[in-house]
C-alpha cells in the first residue's frame, strides 16, 4: 500500500492512499497538484501474496507456507548475520 500525507496551509491536513500494486506497477511520484500543500510524507506498506495455495506442476508442487518458511529460515540465518557483521564494521 502506499500512502501519502499532505500538510496543507493553515494547518489542515490530508491523506489518502492507494491499495496494493501488482507486478510491475508505476509507484506514483508526487501528490496531485494543488498550490496550499507545505509539506508531503510517503509511506508504503509492503505485502506478498500468492493467487495459487501450491507453487510448482506435479511432484515438484511446493506448498506456499513451506516455501515462506523457507526464506524466512535464510533470512535469519544467511541475511542478517551478514548484516549484523556489516553494522559491527569500522
């Protein structure tokens, strides 16, 4: 999802947002136009999800849990301890 908020002259504000992107998607750059807007803070809420319950034909079918449960696993024990020694660099 992605969100704007506009502060706009004499205090007023506004928001709105947009509902999920699909693949491939253009994130839009700048609020509409309007000449009282002061200030404009973007925020995104990111998301995955899958049209099917089984990724792969056959007897290569993969659950989709199993396959999250999976990139968790490399995230936690591949992603961030490499992270973790990058931030302990000089």
């Amino acid at each position: 999802m992605q969100y704007h908020d506009l502060t706009l002259t004499e205090g007023r504000s506004y928001s709105y947002g947009r509902d999920g992107l699909k693949d491939g998607a253009e994130i839009e750059q700048s609020p509409p136009k309007a000449n009282d807007i002061v200030e404009v803070q973007r925020r995104f809420s990111t998301y995955v999800t899958f049209d099917e319950p089984a990724v792969g034909t056959g007897a290569d079918t993969l659950e989709v849990e199993h396959v999250l449960e999976v990139c968790l696993e490399q995230v936690k024990n591949v992603v961030l301890p490499e992270f973790m020694q990058l931030l302990k660099s000089p």
